[in-house]
C-alpha cells in the first residue's frame, strides 16, 4: 500500500497559498485492507474512505471508461494494479495531476507526469488527456479556476476542445446541481468575471445560463451605463462584489438582477423601462432550472424588483420609501436588507467611472428602517383593540403610523 497527497492541496502547496483540506490516494490496496486497518467506508460511487484519526478521505487509485453521457457516465475501475500515473490521467487539469509522496528510498518526492509543475510556473489551465472531454463538468471547472488563478490563461488546446464539447452536445447532459455547485463556487472566486468570460469563450454560457448569456451586446444609456454593454456592466457589478467581499445570496443577486434587459425590445434601446419584472420572471425559471436553495432565490428576487426604485430613493417620499421597506420585507428581515443594499451598492458602482463613488442611498433608506421600527406597533394595536378597531384596520393604522415616524424624520433638518 502506498499512499499519496493528491489535487488541490500538492497544487496551492506548490503556489505558496493556504492548503485547507486534503486529497489522498492510495495505491495497490484492496477495500477490504482499508478496513481492516480502521478506515470508514464512504464512498457509493468508487471506494473512497476516512481515516480513522484525521478524518480525512482517502481513494482508491481508480480509472475512468466512458459509458454514456454526462459526468454520471462512466465505468469506474478500481484494484491494486491501478498505477499512480493511470490515476493522475483520469484527473482535469495538469496542475491537478501533480501527487507528493515518498520515492523507492523513502524521500519525500513529487509525482509530475504531465508537466503539471511546468503548468503552474508558466499560469496555464491545461487539460491533462482528451478524456478531459467525456466530463462536461471540467468545462464549469476550468472556468472556475480562471475566476481564482487570475492570471492564468486557458491553453488553446484546452479551449479548443471545449469547444468541441459544448459542439457535440456534451454541456446540454449537465446536471442542475452541479451547475449550481460549481456556479456558486465560481461566484465566490477572487474575479468572478473571468468564470462567465471563460464560458462565453467556449460557448457553454449560451448553454447552461442563456438568460445571461444574451445580455452581451445590449446597449444602455451612455449618460447611466459609460460602459455602454450590458455584459460588460454585469460583470464589473460582479467583480465589484468580490471586491466588496459579498457573500453568496449578494453575488448571485448581482448575477440576476438586469436580466430583463436582454429582452427589451430593439426599437425602444438603449432604455430598459419595465426591465425589472421582466428579470424576476426571468430569475424565477433559472432558479427552478438550476435549483437554487431558497434563500438566494428570495434575495434575488427583491434586488431584481427593487433595485432600481433603491437607486431613486433618494427623490421618495415618506410614504413611498415605507411601501419600499414593506416590499422588500425589510421590517420583518432587517438583516436581509443589508443584502440587498449591499447588492445595490455593487450595481451602481459597477459602471465605468463610477468605481470609488459613494452610495448615500444605503444610508437613507437604513435611517428610515430606523424610524419605521420606532414605531410602538403593539400600543397601536392594543389602543385600537380598546375601541373595537381589528383586522386590516390596525394594519392601516401602524402602516400611517410608520410614514408619519419616516415624514418627521425627514422634517429633521441635515446634521
């Protein structure tokens, strides 16, 4: 039995970056001696374990035949004659396809057979054999790892033959729920942009988010969008999220939220009006497509609706800014208002020249959640109670209560 580190650990190992969790394979075992020596099996698709202590998942060496389509398409071989090197050449990418190990003499060694170390060095994304193209997940893969390897490039070869795999059809068979896992993952990356580059390149953008895909091209108003493109304004909002730190629900909001413009009419361009709705229609059958859990599917949808009356409110009056926070939830969900300020925030400075620019609207439309919560809900109800009052009635009453609280604030003269 021989036992080596795999993957992403040898490979942020030999980036100098952080190694957080660890691959292991191990070689010339059979399952029945993984147990017999404490390790849990796990695995339901090929032999994968747990070590006894650290807990940590240990492989058998396996190879991969392809038997049908999609990434579930495959004959999975695993026994004690599977080599190191036939293992590493079922992997994506050559720079995870570098192991670290011990020689024949028992030194620490790495285990390079195709040119992985070389791949790093130069900053290429580079496909390890053609069996890269029986699993069209490595297409969402190699996208992903542009967004976090920032400078490297996608080799031409490796383009070329995803190409040919979104061509052949091979991107139509991917699962929704590895969509979404790799498209969160990507979303979270240091440049989210160059995951959505990456697949348009390869034409897999038209194929797994066309909603998004047709946004490149659209023209908006010079005087709002410099950068005139929808796409390009897309993906500055999403880079502008990244630099702001966004969690997951945020980004994805951003992803979403001017879906509609790719559906605007051509002979009312460069304006988008009503475009809003037309994303959360949009955004509502991408995220039963995809299965997006909840939470980002509902944050989403009020950033998309809302973003633009966000944007304005700073010309809203009292009464319009409480049925603003009241269709937003945002009485009810204060925290989830944060996000979709946040979002907010990420689409207005996510124009050119707008990059450093403040956004007061945040500001304000917390200071009138803050008068609106001052507000003695239960004495209001109680009094009403008292005269007989029930019903929608007392809503009415707290809902006027609420735009009086956000009127006197306004009143207040500027500190």
């Amino acid at each position: 039995m021989q036992i080596y580190m795999v993957g992403g650990a040898v490979r942020d190992r030999l980036l100098g970056r952080p190694v957080n969790d660890h691959d292991w394979v191990v070689v010339g075992a059979t399952p029945e001696q993984m147990v017999a020596q404490g390790y849990l099996p796990v695995g339901r698709d090929f032999p994968v374990f747990l070590h006894p202590q650290t807990r940590e998942e240990y492989a058998l060496a396996r190879t991969e035949r392809k038997s049908g389509r999609g990434y579930r398409g495959f004959v999975v071989q695993t026994s004690p004659d599977v080599t190191l090197e036939e293992d590493l050449s079922r992997r994506d990418l050559t720079i995870n396809a570098i192991a670290l190990g011990a020689d024949s003499t028992g030194a620490k060694a790495v285990f390079d057979p195709h040119g992985g170390a070389r791949d790093l060095r130069d900053k290429v994304l580079r496909h390890v054999t053609h069996a890269f193209h029986d699993d069209p997940v490595r297409i969402l893969r190699v996208a992903r790892f542009a967004a976090r390897f920032t400078d490297f490039s996608v080799a031409p070869e490796t383009m070329a033959l995803m190409r040919s795999m979104v061509a052949h059809g091979e991107a139509d068979h991917l699962v929704a729920e590895r969509v979404w896992q790799e498209l969160a993952r990507g979303l979270m990356e240091e440049k989210p942009s160059r995951m959505f580059e990456v697949l348009r390149q390869c034409g897999a953008l038209q194929v797994v988010l066309p909603e998004v895909d047709r946004l490149w091209g659209v023209p908006q108003r010079a005087d709002y969008h410099p950068e005139i493109d929808t796409g390009v304004h897309l993906m500055m909002v999403l880079d502008m999220a990244a630099r702001l730190q966004a969690p997951l629900g945020v980004r994805f909001a951003c992803l979403t939220h001017d879906l509609g413009k790719g559906t605007t009419p051509q002979d009312v361009l460069p304006r988008h009006i009503g475009h809003e709705q037309r994303s959360a229609q949009l955004l509502k059958g991408l995220c039963e497509r995809l299965r997006v859990p909840t939470d980002c599917r509902e944050l989403a949808d009020v950033v998309a609706r809302e973003h633009g009356n966000i944007h304005r409110s700073g010309d809203l009056g009292a009464a319009a800014l409480v049925r603003l926070l009241e269709r937003c939830d945002a009485i009810r969900k204060p925290a989830r208002l944060d996000e979709i300020l946040l979002a907010c925030e990420c689409d207005a400075r996510g124009r050119l020249h707008f990059e450093e620019s403040p956004y007061p609207q945040r500001a304000r439309i917390n200071a009138a959640l803050a008068a609106v919560q001052s507000v003695a809900t239960s004495v209001i109800a109680a009094h009403a109670a008292s005269k007989g009052v029930t019903g929608q009635k007392v809503g009415e009453l707290i809902h006027a209560a609420r735009v009086e609280a956000v009127a006197a604030w306004l009143a207040q003269p500027a500190s």
